[in-house]
C-alpha cells in the first residue's frame, strides 16, 4: 500500500507541491521564527555577560543611606584585603546627547556609564580611539556615532535631567552597545568624576577586582562581612544578567509566535482544502481500489500516509526556507526595536519543532477530507464519475453557523472589555466560516455583475465557473477572509487610535511651539523653564509641571488650556468636589474653578505648583512667540536657547503630529508585514484551488477551445475566477474587521475619551490592490496549464 | 469546389524508433452541402484525420483546406477564430458546460465571439433541435439525448462551413441517437449544412451521402448514399486486404 501511496504522490506531483507550499510557508515562519530568537537569545545572553567583563565581585545596595557620603563606603571598600581595584558605577537614563555646539540633537533613550581609569577593571572596551581616562573625555556606540556622523575628537554635549549640559571630547568608541532591545539609544561611557559630577549623588554599585590569588567567592565573602552589604560573584553576577536577558528573548519569541500560529492555521485551511478536491478528483480510483479489496480504512490510511509525505517534504523545505527568514527578520524587525546583528541558529529542538508541525499540520488537516473522501462506494467505479454533484451545505451547519455568528455579533455590540471583543471577533469569523458556502458564493455574484457587465461572455463563464462548487469557493475565499480580517483589524485599530493624535495635539498645544524630552520618557530639567522666562525674544513661556500629592492621593498637573485662575482650581469628578467647594494641596486651600472628567487629579496653574510644591517634575514647555515674528525666525530664537539643552526638542504642531504617530507606524508596519504571510498563504490557497479547477475541467476548457475560446481567452476567465475570489474574500475580510474595530474601540473608550473609527481608505485600497495582484499572480501557472496541452489530448482526457 | 480537402496529409506521433504514423499521406475531399461520414476500424486514423481536419491538431505533414483558407497559414489565434466563426463541434461526450443553461449553451460560440444571436435563426434551430421548452435547464438536468441535441444546435447556431462529429451517437441509445443523427440528416438536407462525422456504427454512417474508410492511416475506398450491408462488407474488405 505505501508504494502505491507513494506513486500516487509522485504522479500527483504538482498538485502534492502545491499543497506542500503552503506547509513550507508555515513552517518557514515558526522555524525562521525559533531560529532568529535562539540567536537572539545567545546574543542578548553574551551581552548580558560582558557587561561584566574584567569584574570579580559586584556589591549593590537598594539605596545609599543620607549619612553615608558614597566615598566613605568605596574608601572602606578598597581597604578590604584581597581587593586589588574597587569603582562606584553608576547606570543613567534620561540622557542627552548633542552635537555641533548643540545644534544637533541625537534622539533616543540613551543610557550612560562610567568606567574606571584602570584598565583592569574596564568591563568595555574601546574599537577605535581610546577609553576614557580623564574628565573630559567620553566614548560613544560605534552604531551611534557613525548613524551620526561623528567623529573621534568632536566636541558632544551630554546632559542628564538634573544637570546643565556639559562638554566632553569624544575620544573613542566601543562595539558594546546600550543592550537590550532598544536600537536608537545611545551607550554613553564617561570617567568616574565626570560621572559622579553629573549624577549627583552616590553611586549603588560598586565592582570590585580581587588581588591576585584571591577567589572571587573569598573576596566576595570577605567584603560581605565587611561593609555589611551583599556581594555577588561575577559568575552570580552573570548568570542573573543572563536570565533576565533570556526571559527578553523569550517574550520576543511568544509574539513571534503567535503570528506563527496564525500562518499554520492559514496552512491548514489550505491543506484541507487541497485533499479535498484531490479525493473528489480520485474519486473514481479510490472506488476502484475498493472494487478489489481495499477496506476503506486502508484507503484511508493511505491518505494520511500521503498526507504525511507531503507533510515532511514541506517541513524539510520549510527548514531550509525559515533559515533565509530568520536572515531576513532582523531587518525587518529592527524598526520594533529588535537588536542587529542576530546571527540565526538552528537546533535540534528547532528541527524537531518544525518536522512536528508540518507534518502534524499536514495530517491533522487531511483527516476530515480523508474521511469524506473515501467514504466512496466501490460501484462509484462503474459510473461516470466525471461530473460531481456539489454537495450542498448540511442544514445542521447553517443553522449553527447563523447562531454563533449571532452570538459574536451579540457579543461584539455590547462588549465593553477587550476578552469580550476577542470572544466575539472569534465567534463572529467561526459562524462566517460554517455560513460561508451559502454567504460566499451569493457576494461572490454581487461582487462578479460588474465585471461580468464589463468582461463579457468570457467572464460570465469564469463567474458561473467560480461559483459551482459553493464549498470550494467557500473553503478558498474563507482562508483569504481569516487572513484579511486579521491585518484590516489591525490597520483599522491601529488608524482610528492614532487619528486622535492630530486632535490630541490640537487639544494640547495652545502655544506655537511644544517643548519635550527627546524621547516620550526622557524628563527635561527644571532650569529650562527658567531659563526660556529670562530670554524675552523667545515669547512667553508655559511650563507644565507634573507632581504627586501623597496627602490628597492625587496627580497634580498644570492645567494648559482653559487654565484657572491663579490660586484656584480644577479637579477630576472623582474628587467629588463640586465648583464652589475646596480642594487643599499641601496646605493651601484651592476653590474649585471647574470639574473635569477623571479619576483623582487636580489641575493648578504653573506658578501655584511651583510655589507649594519643592519638587515638581518639568514635563514639557509651550512657547508662544512674540507677535508678529515668523515661524522661522521664532524657531532659530528658540532652538539656540535649547543648543543648551540636549535633551530638549520644540517641535510645531505638525512635527509633533508626526512624532507622535511615527513609533505607531513602526509597529504597523510589522505587524502588517508578518500578517501578510497569512494572506500569501491564503492565495497560494487561490492558487491551489485554480490548479485542481483546471485540472478538473480539462475536458470542459478543451471543447471550450475547440468551439472557438482563443488561449488569451482562456486565461482571461482563469484571471477573472481569481479575481473574484480575491476581491470577495477581502471585501467579506474588510466588513468582518470593521465590526470588529468599531466593538474594540467602543469598549476601551471608557473614560469618556472616546474613538472613532477611521476607515484609512487608502491603505484599505492598497489591500485589495494587493490582493487582485496576488491573484492575477496566481492564476498565471494553473492558466499556462490550462492552454498547454493539445486540445485532442485535453478533449480525450479522462 | 469542395468545402473540406486534404492533400497528402501526415500525422506523425514520437519521435525516433517509437514514431507512429496515425496519417501517412491521406488525400481526401469533402463536397459542401452532404452528409460525409469517416470511418474504420480502431487505430485506422479516423479521429487524427477529424482533428486535422477541423483545425484541432496539426498535421506533421500536407494540407487542409476549410473553403479557399489554408490552416497550416493560421497561427493558433488566427485558426481558433476561424474555428469559432466557421466550425461546428459535437462530440461524443462531455459536450456541453455544466455551469450554463441549454440557451446559454447553444448561444456560447457568438457569446465568445461577442456577437449578437440572430433571433430568427436561434428560434428556428432550437425548433428544429425541439429544445424549445428545455432552454432553462442545465446539462445535469437533462437526459444524454436532450444534451447532444443541444450541442447540435450549439453547432449549427453560427451557419458555420461545416460541422464535425466525432462518434455523436456513441454515448446514447438508439433511439436518442436516431434523433440525433436525424437532426444531422435535416441540417444538411433542408438547412444545406455540410457535416463530416466519424463513426463506427454502420447504421449512423448508411444515412450519410458519402463514406470515406480508413486503413491504417491511409485513405482506402470511399462509397456513395451505401446501405448498410454495403458498408458492412466494405470494412471486412478493408479487414481482409489489410492482413
């Protein structure tokens, strides 16, 4: 029996290759997927190991006590016998970097370190130039400084939130990077003083370097008893770096992932269909095999068997596939954060993994047509099986499929949390998909008048062709919704959120200019408000402070437009406090001016939140000019007050818009480009579909031929069938993801703050420009089938 | 002028040691307005010789003639048009589109071609076929005769030069296949259609005008308005000097 399924297989071997497309691309993705994050996962583990290069023993502290000074503990410290070298090393964050005498400012979340001037105990080490050894002198990235362009010797102006900006000379720099994920900050690498200059308050780690044959567990032990503070080994060190590094990646992986299963699932739908029409073409010889003996259960295992091969000659091909992936993702992933420079690898559990799902896929998604397909009676061998009769959907399935349609559309109307609009998206596509060979094959006539109007008797024919199997059609078109669906929910939720950045910028800014940290989470410094209020050519300043009030359990903001008065207020409901009441904030009674909806914060004016607060954290800064100056000359008055500033940017409403939407696009992007793999599937599905069609009206396009249908005309009704199916399968995919984001915007518009749905009619247009492409695409092979044999041949075919 | 000629046509099939010559060197000719029938014994070359004829197959070697058109002077869209425009089809089975009904069928050529259907002419053909109150059903919902009676009239709705049958009546009863060759018969006798049918039944070809016999490729006799014991003893002849 397995010789003859394997024969089979062989003389089927474009239709088996067709089917085994789509297990390649699913399996390319998971193994390309498990491979780029194993690399990752080795890279972000060495990372995590160097960081501590040249360190025996690490002693950190949760914070460093008022009374101590710092120095007093590094002097007790390096007193310890067995200690050869000890450093405070500080990690900071809220950094800003610029250049040519601040004019240029480097965007990102950078980080800064310092290193000790003694070599021994230098974790990082410099690839050009030199490390620092003096005030003065700091080392960048190499990746910054060269997407930069600067050069060993120019003068940067680094800043962190607390402190003015000061100058150094850039005297080397270093292949380690920031680590991690984020690729666009900087790693910034200063001398101790320097570092200590900027922080401004002790450091909470120290690394200590043992004296010659002195063990690290000893050294360690010995200054535990010492200072009273744990110490670490390098080993310990490293390995809890490591972990932490590995439990990145392994998140990273999960999304990948997810998206992974998301393509197998498309496989499936394409696999099944695919042995579908393939039993109901073999028909006659599966009827034969039973004619001489064969139990049914021997046919069908016989199909699984088949399925099987097929299933393994995909995985291995997908292997070698999900190699060249895994090259390529990097790339396309960097723009979500992901690091470069991953070298792929591939393990036996990554081969293991991959031979698993293409092959249980593949069997898995075979059962149900396998079971359908042979239950064929032997006398089915006699007749004149040529001609099917479609089976028309059970009753069972459409009464079902309308009820759990009904019940996701319940549950997408009224949903109010994001579980109950996954739920329902669920239950509204699964009750679509048991409908559809009643629903698609009806759009598919909607969707085809206008191009039956157009093309003539030959797209009538392609359109009468598409829709004589409703199954098929449905089976086809319904892997091409799923995918759709999920990359139009996306686009859709992904625009509708961001459109209200334009009215959240309009909302926001009142002043010509805003005033931020160069990254959403750096924090600017104090002083710059002050400063800005000392220049009158700038225009007139509005700081926005942000603090917390313990007392009152509440935010206090500065309230921008539509502000209180000096010495009154505004409060969110959630204070309960009506206008003519009073809120108390750090001892001084405010009147309530107004009430705003939110939960528990109070909105003061500037100058109030100065005064009764010591600290408040400076969050941004609009700037009006003075009337009647340009933009531009407004812009180079203020941009040389923020030269000073190298973690400050102005940006006008528009750049702020775009600011503000670039980082949504990113993810966009991503997300859409991996989903597309769904949707190729899908249409290697289309592609399938077409091929088997062909094959199975050999016949019917040979009489077509010999009565006069030019070979140009031919392909033209497959191209139109194609067409059809795409353009319906997006359609249906496009309506089922509307439903789906104007639930999901409903039910995280809580507070109020509502959002509407934004249909992006361009991007929705690409989508089925793609889509009719892709089609077109795929029905050239099963077209240059259909014409390439003789019409005699074709007309005496079986 | 006859409507239909080949001159020394070849059909050579391989290459090499397992070339086979379905046709080696058939001169034979078609008069317009009869009834032509094709016939021999299996592997004599009769369905090359259709297939040639009809401008389905290229001939290795020699010529056909459709009227004054030479077809080894038409590339493939050139020849198709000219099968569109001025040939008819039935064939044995599998005739019609499943996804089309009986009018949809019978109009497919001109649909093709993008022309408008002659009302007259399409009333009178489906008359003469008797499918006028079959015209909305499918091919699943007709019998074997209704369905080779449509492709009749799907042959005769263009007036095309001639119409080419291959073995229309082997797939039917004898009734319905009476009915059919009947329709063939008035097609050339009342509507003056040219029709050149294989066959291998002897009944089918005693009601042509003409019948030309095949042997082993090769042209072998050919007998005017036969009966069928004429034909009967014309293919043990042929049988005989073939051994």
């Amino acid at each position: 029996m397995l010789s003859l399924v394997l024969r089979t297989a062989k003389a089927n071997l474009t239709r088996a290759l067709l089917s085994s497309l789509s297990v390649v691309l699913g399996v390319a993705f998971v193994s390309g997927s498990l491979m780029f994050t194993d690399g990752l996962s080795s890279m972000l583990t060495a990372q995590a190991a160097t960081q501590y290069d040249n360190v025996d023993v690490g002693l950190s502290m949760e914070s460093i006590s008022s009374d101590d000074d710092g120095g007093a503990l590094i002097g007790r410290v390096r007193k310890v016998d067995g200690v050869r070298a000890a450093e405070p090393v500080w990690s900071m964050f809220n950094i800003g970097l610029s250049f040519d005498g601040g004019a240029r400012k480097v965007l990102g979340d950078h980080k800064a370190v310092n290193v000790s001037a003694d070599p021994g105990l230098q974790p990082i080490r410099a690839a050009e130039g030199r490390m620092p050894a003096a005030a003065g002198e700091i080392v960048l990235d190499k990746r910054t400084a060269s997407r930069e362009g600067i050069p060993i010797g120019a003068t940067v102006q680094v800043s962190n939130f607390g402190s003015e900006a000061r100058e150094y000379r850039l005297v080397g720099l270093t292949s380690s990077t920031k680590g991690g994920f984020d690729t666009q900050g900087a790693l910034v690498v200063m001398a101790t003083p320097d570092m200590a200059a900027m922080a401004g308050y002790p450091a909470t780690t120290i690394v200590v370097s043992a004296a010659d044959g002195v063990s690290p567990d000893d050294l360690a032990a010995r200054l535990g008893a010492a200072v009273g503070i744990e110490a670490r080994t390098h080993d310990q060190l490293v390995r809890s770096a490591m972990d932490s590094a590995v439990g990145n990646a392994e998140e990273f992986r999960n999304a990948l992932l997810g998206f992974g299963v998301i393509a197998v699932c498309m496989a499936a739908f394409v696999i099944a269909n695919t042995f579908t029409i393939v039993l109901a073409q073999r028909t006659r010889e599966t009827a034969l095999l039973r004619l001489i003996g064969s139990t049914r259960r021997q046919v069908f295992r016989s199909v699984l068997v088949e399925a099987a091969v097929i299933g393994f000659g995909g995985s291995v091909l997908g292997l070698g596939a999900g190699v060249l992936l895994a090259l390529g993702l990097p790339a396309a992933l960097a723009s979500v954060g992901a690091p470069s420079g991953v070298t792929p690898v591939l393990s036996g559990g990554t081969v293991l993994i991959a031979m698993a799902v293409g092959v249980g896929v593949t069997m898995v998604s075979a059962m149900l047509p396998a079971r359908r397909g042979t239950a064929v009676p032997p006398v089915a061998a006699l007749g004149d099986a040529s001609v099917q009769v479609a089976r028309p959907a059970g009753r069972f399935r459409m009464i079902s499929g309308g009820l759990v349609a009904a019940i996701g559309a319940g549950l997408l109307a009224i949903a109010n949390q994001v579980g109950l609009v996954v739920g329902g998206a669920l239950l509204a596509v699964t009750g679509f998909l048991l409908l559809s060979p009643a629903v698609v094959p009806a759009l598919v006539r909607v969707v085809s008048k206008p191009f039956a109007l157009l093309g003539g008797a030959t797209v009538s024919l392609a359109l009468a062709n598409a829709v004589r199997n409703p199954r098929r059609i449905a089976t086809t078109t319904n892997a091409l919704v799923v995918g759709v669906t999920l990359i139009a929910t996306v686009t859709l939720l992904a625009k509708s959120t961001e459109a209200p950045s334009e009215r959240a910028a309009d909302e926001k800014m009142f002043a010509h200019f805003l005033v931020t940290g160069s990254t959403d989470t750096t924090l600017i410094p104090d002083e710059l408000a002050t400063v800005l209020r000392d220049r009158p050519e700038v225009g007139t300043v509005y700081p926005s402070y942000q603090v917390y009030d313990d007392a009152l359990n509440a935010e206090v903001l500065t309230a921008g437009r539509d502000a209180p008065a000096q010495g009154s207020a505004l409060v969110s409901a959630g204070l309960g406090i009506a206008v003519g009441g009073t809120v108390t904030v750090q001892g001084q009674a405010f009147p309530v001016a107004g009430v705003r909806p939110g939960d528990r914060t109070v909105w003061l004016t500037a100058d109030d939140i100065k005064k009764r607060f010591e600290y408040a954290f400076l969050t941004e800064v609009q700037v009006e000019p003075p009337p009647g100056v340009a933009e531009a000359e407004a812009r180079a008055t203020l941009d040389r007050v923020l030269n000073a500033f190298p973690s400050a940017v102005a940006y006008n409403k528009a750049e702020y818009v775009d600011r503000l939407n670039a980082r949504m696009n990113q993810a966009l992007a991503v997300v859409t480009a991996l989903l597309s793999l769904a949707v190729i599937i899908a249409l290697v599905g289309v592609a399938n579909t077409l091929t088997l069609s062909v094959v199975e009206r050999t016949r019917e396009n040979a009489m077509l031929r010999a009565i006069g249908l030019t070979r140009r005309q031919l392909r033209l009704t497959l191209s139109a069938e194609a067409l059809v199916m795409a353009l319906t399968g997006t359609i249906i995919g496009t309506l089922l993801s509307i439903g789906i984001a104007i639930s999901g915007l409903k039910s995280v518009a809580g507070d109020g703050d509502g959002l509407e749905l934004t249909i992006p009619w361009d991007r929705l247009a690409v989508l089925l420009a793609i889509a009719a492409l892709a089609a077109l695409t795929a029905s050239v092979i099963p077209a240059r089938r259909a014409v390439r044999d003789s019409i005699t041949a074709n007309l005496a075919a079986e | 002028m006859p409507a239909l000629q080949a001159t020394a046509l070849s059909k050579v099939y391989g290459t090499g040691e397992s070339a086979v010559a379905a046709l080696d060197g058939v001169d034979v000719s078609f008069q317009a307005g009869r009834f032509h029938a094709i016939m021999g014994s299996s592997g004599s070359g009769k369905s090359t010789l259709l297939h040639c004829l009809a401008g389905l197959d290229k001939p290795t070697s020699g010529a056909v003639r459709i009227g004054d058109t030479d077809l080894g002077s038409l590339n493939d869209e050139k020849l198709t048009l000219l099968r569109r425009d001025h040939v008819g089809f039935v064939f044995q089975r599998f005739n019609l589109l499943p996804v089309l009904t009986a009018q949809e069928n019978i109009l497919l050529p001109l649909a093709i071609a993008g022309r408008k259907p002659d009302r007259a002419w399409f009333d009178q053909v489906v008359a003469a076929v008797g499918l006028t109150d079959r015209l909305g059903h499918r091919p699943s919902e007709m019998s074997g005769g209704q369905q080779q009676r449509v492709a009749v009239a799907r042959a005769l709705i263009t007036r095309p030069w001639v119409i080419f049958a291959d073995e229309p009546t082997g797939n039917l009863d004898s009734r319905s296949g009476d009915e059919v060759l009947g329709l063939l018969r008035d097609a050339v006798s009342q509507l003056g259609q040219t029709v050149v049918m294989v066959t291998h039944d002897m009944h089918a070809a005693a009601r042509c005008d003409r019948v030309v016999f095949l042997r082993d490729g090769r042209y072998a006799a050919a007998l005017d308005s036969p009966s069928p014991d004429q034909i009967v003893a014309m293919l043990e002849h042929a049988d005989r000097i073939g051994r």
